[in-house]
C-alpha cells in the first residue's frame, strides 16, 4: 500500500504548497520593534526564513537568522523547509511553514498628545498632513535599499554617553491636528549641542531638514540597517563620508516637531523601523557584553 502511495505521489511538488507547524522555536508574542535571532535546531533541517512582514530575513549562516519586527500588530513569518525523509520517499521533500506573531503594541487609542511649543507649531502650520506623509514615505524609501551584506559583527554603541529615554518605541502619540500614530524611534535627552556619536561604522547617505525631522543624518550600515539622527542643530559630517563607531556626525538641537531639546534615534531595517535598545541587547555579544 505504501508503495503505491509512492508511485501516486512522484514529485516533491505534490507538498510544495502545504503548510506545516514551524519547525523552529518562535515566540507567540513578541515586543514591538524586536529583531529576533533565530537558530535552526540542527544542520539536518535545511530551512530558510523567506520573509518576515513582506521582508526577506537576513542570515547570520546556513542556522542562524535575523529577524525584524516592526510596530505592526502582527507579523507573519513565511519559511521553507527541505527535506529527504529517506525510504521510499527519497525524494527531497519541499514545505512551507508559516507562523503570525502578536506583536504586544500599545493601542493608539491610549496616545498621549504632543504639546508642541510655539515656535515650533509656527514652523508647522503651513506643512499639511500630505507633506508629514511625504516625509515619512521619504524615510521609509531612504532606508528600503539593501546595500551589501550586513556585518553581524560588529559591535554597536548608543549614540549618546549619557542614554535617557523620554519616548520608547512604539509609543502611540498625536500630534496637534494630526492623525495618532507609532513613534518609530526613541527619544534621548539630550540638552542643546550635546556631541551624536554614530552607532556604528556605515557611510553617511542622507543629510536634511524638515519641518518633522529637522536636521537628520541617515547612515547606511549595509544589509538594510540604516541608524537615523534627528532634530540636530549641527551637522558634522557630508554626505558620502565613511563614518567609524563612535565618530562625532553632528551636535543634539531642538529642529523639526520637537517638544524641546532631544535627540530622535532610529533604527531601520529594509525599511521596517525596528527598536534600537533592542537591537542594542541582540548585538551585545559582539562587543563582549553579552
Ligand atoms: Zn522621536
């Protein structure tokens, strides 16, 4: 009977499109903006994370990946899995695996108000809201290319010496006038003029200013990490410039929608924004504090 089952079913294909349980440890829940490491169980199981959230996974190696999570309310991650399962199916086996996370995001309904000051508000008043959205839809095509391969080993520090957050990630806010929404970064104190540090090296790719982000400098960090710098008074890099950790690219200011001096910093994954205390605790070992 089996043996019939066999001849009925010849090609790897019959399976292609069947899901099955994960085959990896994934978590149900997971904190907004995570960037989790995940590992195959063992070499045997020849799987690859196609994509988190409509993004492709970057790989560590051939076990290990990285995976984004943005401030969605949930994700879905698509992977694949081969296989020869060996006996009369000798043929190399292909399936499909899907899991949706629950993202644990605050509801936009609790936003907090921004109080703006008014100088501020005057800088903002004539920006409609399709202008704010043009903004964001800039930062996000900024920060969507892949530019070479992502260097898992390189150690990553806070771009201030001195890290107190005001705003974590994925706080819901509301602007006046303004539709609720994610805050897609952290926000650190930081009294005017205060020395940004870069994260880590990268090439320095975009240099602005507008009425949302003020003066913000985006470097580029390879395989999709792009760390972002907002609301500077200085800046103290050009654009193309290659940029070492630690290395000073501007001075902290009070520019853009700011409800006074901070510095805004982002982390962006292949266009998905990702929180960067968390990023910090995933890349720890790298610096040997892990
Ligand atoms: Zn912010």
């Amino acid at each position: 009977m089996v043996a019939v089952i066999a001849v009925l079913m010849p090609s790897s294909q019959i399976c292609a499109d069947l899901f099955v349980a994960t085959p990896v440890k994934l978590p149900s829940e997971v904190i907004p903006g995570d960037f989790l490491k995940v590992t195959w169980p063992s070499a045997k199981s020849a799987g690859q994370f196609l994509s988190v959230s409509n993004r492709r996974a970057s790989w560590l190696n051939d076990r290990t990946a990285f995976l984004g999570i943005g401030a969605f309310p949930t994700v879905t991650v698509i992977g694949r899995l081969k296989y020869s399962p060996g006996g009369l199916f000798t043929y190399p086996r292909e399936i499909f695996f899907q899991k949706v996370i629950k993202v644990s995001l605050i509801n936009l309904t609790r936003a907090i108000k921004l109080r703006l000051p008014a100088a501020v508000w005057d800088r903002l008043k004539n920006f409609s809201q399709t202008q704010v959205g043009e903004v964001f839809a800039m930062l996000r095509r900024l920060t969507s290319p892949v530019n070479g391969k992502f260097n898992f080993h390189q150690c990553w520090h806070p771009p201030l010496h001195y890290m107190y957050v005001t705003s974590r990630f994925a706080s819901p806010r509301t602007p006046p006038h303004a539709k609720p929404y994610y805050h897609t970064g952290i926000d650190l104190r930081a009294p005017m003029r205060t020395p940004v540090h870069v994260a880590a090296s990268g090439k320095v790719m975009y240099i602005g200013d507008n009425p949302i982000t003020g003066n913000i400098v985006i470097v580029d960090h390879g395989g999709g990490i792009y760390s972002e710098y907002m609301h500077l008074s200085k800046f103290k890099v050009t654009v193309g410039e290659q940029v070492n950790r630690g290395q000073v690219i501007g001075l902290s200011g009070a520019t853009g929608r700011v409800t006074g001096p901070n510095l805004h910093w982002e982390l962006s994954w292949k266009g998905i924004s990702i929180s960067a205390l968390r990023f910090l605790q995933v890349t720890a070992p790298t610096c040997g504090r892990g």
